[in-house]
C-alpha cells in the first residue's frame, strides 16, 4: 500500500489548511480515542510500539489547541524538525496575524510585530523556493495597535506555508503510523469514532474503509483485499464487519 498523497493546488485558506490537517489530526487523536473502540484489547496491547499513550494523548491535546507551534509538535514526537525550519519562521508569523484578526479585531501586537523585524522572518523569505522572476508578496506594515492591511495575496501565501508544513509533517505521521496504523485510524474513525466519517452508499465494511482510504485520506493502490489482510492481520476484521452490520443494518 503507498502512503497517502498530498494535493498540490492551492485552494482557499481555511479549506487547505483543515484539508491539509486532516489525517494529522486524526492520527494524533487515534491513541487517546482508542479506548472503548469496540476493538480487541489484545490488538490495543500490540499497538503500543505505535506510540506511547501519555505523549499521543499530549500531543492530540497539543493539536487541537488554537495555538499550533510545529517545534513542540516534532519535539514530543522525537522528530528530527530540520525539515521544517525553513518554513517556521513564516508560519509562526502567519498564525500570530490569525490571532490578533480574531482576538484583537484585526489589530497588530507587539508579538507580530516582532516577529516581523525577526531576522529569521528575512532570512525565510528570502530563502523561500521559488520559480525564476517570482517572487513572495511584501507583508504588511505593521503598527502596535494598527489595523493590519491584509490583501488576498497575504491569504494565498498563509495558505501555501500551511500547506508546505502540512505535507511535511503528513509525511513523518504516515512514516510513524505504517500501513497497519494507517488502515487502523481509518477503521476507527469510519466505525467507531464519536464523530464518524459520513458513509454513502457501500455495503460493506471494507468498501467503506477503503473508500474513506481513497478519497479522504488519498491512499494509491490500495483495494479490498488489502484491507481485509491487514485488519485480519490485527485481529480486528470480524470486529469491524460485526460493528457495520449494528450500524448500517436497516439500510442494506
């Protein structure tokens, strides 16, 4: 099975973002939402070598707060952010602007304004990987207590910058989780989440799954038969098809 791939158009800010979070954000809440599944105690005991339960339960604490700093994302889960220090800088900025459009009716703070005589914010934008004659938007003047002029390019480049960290930190998740978490997380959150992904028209446990693998989290090459392999590998395939026949049972 080939891990998930990341769309590469840029659409409108909120839209990309949430879409660009959202097999993060699933992943990291998959520990801590785990218990009382319905699954098998025995697979939850094997499972324990995708993550320790105290820091998967911090860092879904982490993930679902306003504030969402990358460092201390890679930092609990031990991963090397090299990766991503070349987009922090602009992204800590961007999401300081978030918080005073939303906090402080779109007037700028010292935080942002600091931020935005950083040298780490010139170096960043100067650095940004970019096509010959391109070049990143002018950010706006900022004044302690002055409305902050943002235009739409500003959107677009916030967009592009969630985007990037979003790709990158999918990447790491995807390589810690394995096929097995991947097709796990999918399982659960499509049987036997508090907030279960919509189901259309399948009729079957594991062309559920699957269709939620394709178009949700935008897994290649993957079919049927595979998923019923790895989640008879896991012990909890009969689980999942007795949990779909409770729920589905009067619409088959």
């Amino acid at each position: 099975m080939i891990p998930p791939r990341h769309r590469t158009e840029v659409d409108d800010e909120s839209g990309l973002h949430q879409q660009g979070q959202q097999s993060f954000a699933h992943g990291l809440e998959l520990q801590d939402s785990r218990r009382g599944s319905g699954f098998p105690a025995a697979f939850h005991d094997r499972r324990a070598r995708f993550a320790d339960r105290q820091a998967y339960r911090e860092l879904a604490e982490t993930e679902r707060q306003s504030d969402q700093r990358l460092l201390p994302l890679c930092e609990k889960l031990g991963w090397n952010a090299t990766l991503i220090q070349n987009i922090i800088p602009l992204y800590d900025y961007f999401l300081e602007m978030r918080n005073c459009v939303v906090h402080r009716a779109g007037r700028a703070n010292e935080g942002i304004i600091n931020l935005a005589r950083s040298n780490n914010l010139d170096k960043c934008m100067q650095n940004w990987p970019l096509e010959a004659d391109k070049h990143l938007p002018e950010l706006p003047n900022l004044k302690n207590g002055g409305k902050i002029e943002l235009l739409p390019r500003h959107a677009v480049l916030a967009s592009i910058v969630c985007h990037h960290a979003a790709i990158q930190l999918n990447k790491k998740l995807i390589e810690f989780l394995g096929d097995q978490g991947v097709v796990y997380m999918t399982a659960h959150h499509a049987l036997f989440g508090n907030d279960r992904i919509p189901r259309f028209n399948e009729k079957s446990a594991d062309r559920l799954i699957n269709n939620i693998l394709t178009n949700r989290y935008r897994v290649t090459s993957n079919s049927t038969e595979s998923v019923i392999r790895i989640l008879k590998e896991l012990d909890v395939w009969k689980v999942c098809q007795r949990r779909f026949g409770e729920l589905y049972a009067d619409t088959n």
